[in-house]
DNA sequence: CCAGCAGCCTGTGCGC
DNA sequence: TGCGCACAGGCTGCTG
C-alpha cells in the first residue's frame, strides 16, 4: 500500500489522537507481525507506556514511547483505525492497543506489515532504519550523490528508484511518476544517465511527493489513511494505473510492461531514449 | 558483491 | 455462477 506520502499522512493524523495517551494493554493476534522480539516480551513490555511522538523514516513510522520506539512497515496494506472496546474484532485486525477510553487497530488483510520494538537510543544504527538511504528533501541528495550510489549498479532506473538504500520513500505509484516528468524511459540503465536528468529526477521526486502529501497520498485500490479517509492524488496521477489512456502529453497510448516484477507505466513518444 | 526469483498472505477482477 | 489465474502502494531471503 503506502509509499512515503501515504505514511506522512497516516503519521499527521495519528499524532493529534495518540500523543500522550498510554497503553493499557497490547493484544497481538498474527505474531508473525512482531519482527524482532517474541510476542510476549512485546505485549509486555508496551504495557503503561505513553505516546510522546510520531515521526517517519522512510515508509516506516517511528512511535516514540517513554521507554522505547515502536517502528511500524504498512508494507501493502496496513492500515490502523481507532475503535470502541466494544466494536467486534475484525479478522484482519492483528495488534490491538487498548487505552482507557479507546483502541488503536493495526489492520492488515495480507499480513505483510511489520513491528519493531526498540531501546530509546540504538535507532539509526540498528536494524531495520540502519540501511536506509536519503530522504527525499534532504540536502545531501545530490547529482553527484546518486552518480555515485548508481555507477556501479547495472540497474534500470525504475529499480534504482525502488531501491530504499538509495532514496528511502518512493514506491512503485510515485516511481512511475517521477520518470514520466522527468521525460526518462523506465528501462535506462541508472548509472547511464547524465546529471541533467538526475538532477531532473531529484527535483521531480521533491515536487509529486510533496503534492501527493497535500493531496493526503494516493488512493488506487485499498490504501485509507486513518478511519477510512482515502487519499486525492490518485486523480492527479499521470501514467501510473494508465494503460491504453492516451498521453497527458502527446496522446500515444501508455504503455504498461514489468520492470523488476513491478508492474511499470511509461510513454513510449515523451520517455522514449531506450538504451 | 550482483541478479533473479520464490516467498510472505488475502482479496479482487478478469477470461473462459 | 463458478473456477482458475494474474495481479496488487513492499521487502527478505535464498540461489547461482
């Protein structure tokens, strides 16, 4: 499900429900979704803790509690939702956070979604934030940046631009988007290009993201950010989720063909250098 | 080190 | 209607 604007929301509207608020008790129902520890050890040792803040790293949201950081991965489809004590469990709910007058519901209907409990301290060492790369509005991200991260791979861009390591935040939807602006064929090799058109993808990676987090992220199929509220920018989307619809640009059909695995929509007149 | 591919899961939408 | 297959905003771990 989400990428980096999708997280941004889910994480803004969190924060004015769950700040200062302590946990009374953590139920984990699926303890596949409890990544580093054993489930008891977490149902435990989150009891009494207070939510002091929300942040993002990458497509993970980083919950800091009096004593520890709970990192949370939606990866495709994890989603929460506030809900009454009273309200039937839902089979695809599987953490449940119980405060004294409401639950936190980590819903997830593939199951793919992760949870990291943490000390205070040990977070942009340790696993799994340690291997991340830039964010997106970092000024550290630079031409001469990624010539150097990319010159050794024999990637195509669209998989570089997946590639966490590099450039945390972008996913699949926002990958597609970022080439099509950036007038680059998904397909050119990454270390290929030439720094007008990194330079190209950086800035059009800063301005759709941006765009999509006012927009409250993209919503194509499944993805709500907090009780139900879908994202807007699906309806400025320009090639992703496209195929056989006519260029914004030049009218030619778009084309959608599988790079990496990922399904990836392209123009084949607008990005059309193939090399 | 790398590329490629199965695996993790469930649901939906399509063609037959 | 039903059945089977392909695919879905992500990432890990295995193989060669």
């Amino acid at each position: 499900m989400p990428e980096l604007p999708e997280v941004e929301t889910v994480k803004e509207k969190l924060k004015p429900r769950l700040i200062n608020k302590q946990i009374i008790d953590v139920s984990v129902y699926w303890p596949n979704v409890i990544a580093n520890i054993p489930v008891a050890e977490f149902e435990n040792n989150l009891k009494n803790q207070v939510f002091i803040d929300i942040k993002r790293r990458g497509k993970w949201l980083v919950f800091e509690l009096t004593d520890y950081h709970l990192l949370v991965h939606l990866r495709m489809e994890g989603k929460f939702f506030f809900k009454s004590r009273t309200d039937e469990k839902n089979k695809h709910e599987h953490v449940i956070f119980r405060f004294e007058d409401i639950e936190l519901r980590f819903h997830d209907v593939r199951k793919f979604g992760k949870m990291y409990l943490l000390g205070k301290d040990d977070l942009s060492t340790a696993k799994p934030l340690s291997e991340l790369g830039l964010e997106p509005d970092d000024d550290n991200l630079t031409v001469d940046y990624l010539k150097d991260k990319y010159k050794r791979k024999n990637l195509s861009i669209k998989e570089a631009l997946l590639d966490q390591r590099i450039i945390t935040g972008i996913g699949n939807i926002y990958a597609d988007e970022i080439l099509f602006l950036s007038k680059i064929n998904p397909y050119r090799k990454a270390k290929d290009l030439n720094s007008r058109e990194l330079k190209s993808i950086i800035d059009n990676t800063r301005s759709v993201l941006k765009q999509a987090i006012i927009k409250g992220g993209t919503t194509i199929r499944s993805y709500v950010s907090l009780d139900n509220k879908k994202g807007e920018f699906q309806n400025y989307l320009l090639v992703h989720g496209k195929a056989n619809l006519p260029c914004s640009v030049c009218g030619t059909p778009i084309i959608k063909e599988f790079i990496g695995g990922r399904g990836t929509y392209y123009c084949a007149t607008c990005q059309n250098k193939k090399r």
